[in-house]
C-alpha cells in the first residue's frame, strides 16, 4: 500500500503538480485504507467517516502535508476529536486530533485533562504535539505529557495530539500492505479509550 515512493509527491514544487500527485498517488490508498478500517472499528462499536483532504484553499502554495481524517460526524471533522492517517515529506503519521476548532465543544478542555491517565498507559514509545501543523512532536513521557496537557488548559490557541510516526526510511514501508494496515488499525485502535473519552462516550 504505501511505500518510499510516495514521498516523492512533495518533490514536485507546484501547486498544481503536487496536488495531481496526491489526488492520483495517495488519495487512492487512502481510500482503500477507509475501506478496510472503518468495518473494523464499526465491529469496536465505533462508528467513523472518512474525510479525505482536498486542500482547496491552496491558491499558490502547494500543500505540506495531506491526510485522511476519520470523525463521528459525515459533514465535517475538524470540530470533534479524530484520527487522522497522513503524509509529511519526511514521515507518516497516525494522530488521535482534538484541534483549536473543537474547542466550540463545551467540556472538551476537561476531557482532554481527564484522558491524561489513558495517554500514559499508552507508553512512551508514542508521540504526542500540541501542534498539528508541524512534524515536531516529543514522547509521550509523563513530563512531556503534563506539559502537553497543560497548554492544551492554558492556551486558546493549542491542540492536543497523540500517535504514532513513521519516518521516510523506516521498514515500515518494505511491508506488505495487509501487514501495514495491521499497525496502522491497531494503533488507531489502542488509542479508542482516549477517544471515546474525548467524544464523551
């Protein structure tokens, strides 16, 4: 499924150029990756719509990074905490996002703060960002995750992040894509707990 070659989308410098190469390059994996993950968590009792970025404000600037988000809701995402599976030029990554636009969401700051202890449990081999628009992320150690929470509590503008990453060069991508969309649906699918916390479930 997805592979080092994939990468090479975000060579291509133009707008245009690059957003052919993840319409016709990634989009479809995406979408065959929606396809095999949603009737697993359906069968978790958890029911989640693919979104698939289509980046339509990029007038000049290629996009720096594309995804396929997975919410609770058909219309929309960004609004409610999700995961989403995407590209970086130099990694992949799996994230569990509450974003500065689900804040509209009353009591989306005390799930976050109550979902610190399921986070822990994850380990410190997951990373965790209050910032989805960079690839900078540090691990989920009980340090770094107080932190993580406590921006998220004290600043209007932070976001709250955690998941996985894969860089360009890992092994990952010399696997078979049944075994890929293995990892990638467990890891989305240790992390359904904080999930569904965070959705109020």
């Amino acid at each position: 499924m997805f592979n080092q070659n994939d990468f090479d989308v975000f060579n291509d410098r133009t707008l245009e150029g690059r957003m052919t190469k993840i319409k016709t390059i990634i989009d479809p994996k995406f979408e065959q990756l929606a396809g095999t993950l949603q009737p697993i968590l359906q069968d978790k009792g958890v029911i989640v719509y693919s979104h698939i970025a289509k980046h339509l404000r990029r007038t000049i600037n290629p996009p720096v990074d594309t995804w396929v988000a997975f919410g609770p809701h058909k219309k929309g995402y960004k609004k409610d905490p999700h995961f989403e599976v995407g590209f970086w030029p130099d990694c992949m990554f799996v994230w569990l996002d509450v974003l500065q636009e689900a804040r509209v969401q009353e009591g989306i700051t005390s799930r976050v703060m109550q979902s610190e202890k399921l986070v822990s449990y994850l380990g410190n081999n997951w990373s965790i960002s209050n910032d989805h628009t960079t690839s900078t992320v540090v691990k989920n150690t009980s340090e770094n995750l107080a932190a993580i929470v406590s921006k998220f509590s004290n600043l209007k503008t932070s976001e709250f992040l955690v998941g996985k990453m894969w860089p360009s060069n890992d092994q990952f991508f010399s696997l078979e894509s049944e075994k890929q969309q293995t990892i990638i649906t467990d890891t989305i699918v240790s992390m359904l707990p904080v999930y569904k916390m965070l959705i109020g479930e």
